[in-house]
C-alpha cells in the first residue's frame, strides 16, 4: 500500500537525484503545496502511470527556470528572454521523464510493476489543472536556483478507478 510518507520521499529522492546528477543543481524541498493558482504563465510535463495503480506524475515550472534547466542539460548560455521553444521543451519532457521514473521505481516494492507514458509537456498563459478525486497524491513545492518549481504525484489502484468511475451516471443512457 502506498501512503503518503512513501510518495512524500519517492519524488523528493527522484527530484533531488535528477536536478543533482543531471543539471548539475540543487534544489530545496519548501514542503507540501496546495493545488495550483492559476500561473500568468507557466509550462507542465506529465508522464502517465499504468501498472495495478494508475495515475500521473507532473512537473511544473515557469519559463525562467525550462530555460535553465535547458541550458544546465545541454551545457549552453541561458536565454536571458527564457524562450520556450521545441529545444526547451524537449529537455523538460526528458527530465520530467527521468524524474517520474525515478519515483515508479521507488513505489514498485508497494505497487508492483508500473510502466511510465511518453511525457506530454503543456506551456501557455493563464491556465490551472487537477488531477482527478479519488487519487492518493502529493503536492512538492521545491527551489532551484531561487526559483520555484513543484512536483505532483497522483495514483490509485486501477480496480479503485474503474469501481469509482462505473458509478459516474451518463446523461442520456439511463436505463428505462
């Protein structure tokens, strides 16, 4: 079973490993964080989780530090407009990537075996997301380099999902 002191631990070791080993960055954990206020605005990866618990891993972050992490990733001058363009993208979706399937590893011995989905990543201006109820998850605020980042994590049994979605009624397709 997972509870919420493994997840806690999971995407913080995750985190920590990827942004140390890879950018060369450290970061501080602030805590747990309420769900998101909508950003002016901002950039989101997630990687779907599949296995017996099914969820997501989320990564978000405002353009300032996709840039840096970008720059960190491939060794080249920050872009001191913070452009976000197919290059950043990529290396977010790819350390996103990394950073979610450091956590997947870390909760196997409690869930079983889980695959991770390709990463989608999301940016654009004024936006907000959830994940859906009825999912065990957490919500880490972190710093790097004095900006602010979070990662989430949201996943439940996938049997749990399908009972609590098959009570969901459908407009429509009542039973006469």
């Amino acid at each position: 079973m997972i509870d919420q002191e493994l997840l806690v631990r999971s995407v913080t070791e995750a985190a920590v490993e990827v942004f140390s080993m890879m950018l060369d960055m450290e970061i501080q954990y602030n805590g747990l964080t309420a769900d998101s206020l909508p950003a002016d605005m901002g950039l989101i990866a997630l990687v779907g989780i599949t296995g017996d618990w099914g969820g997501s891993g989320v990564f978000c972050c405002p353009p300032s530090l996709a840039s840096l992490i970008c720059s960190r990733m491939l060794g080249s001058e920050p872009d001191p407009a913070n452009t976000i363009n197919d290059e950043v993208l990529d290396v977010v979706a790819e350390m996103t990537n990394m950073m979610i399937g450091n956590v997947k590893n870390g909760l196997e011995a409690a869930t079983g075996p889980l695959a991770i989905s390709v990463p989608t990543v999301i940016h654009g201006r004024n936006f907000h997301f959830r994940n859906t109820s009825g999912l065990q998850g957490v919500a880490l605020a972190f710093t790097a380099e004095g900006e602010n980042f979070e990662v989430r994590i949201a996943l439940a049994p996938v049997a749990q999902q399908a009972a609590s979605r098959s009570r969901i009624p459908i407009l429509g397709l009542a039973h006469v």
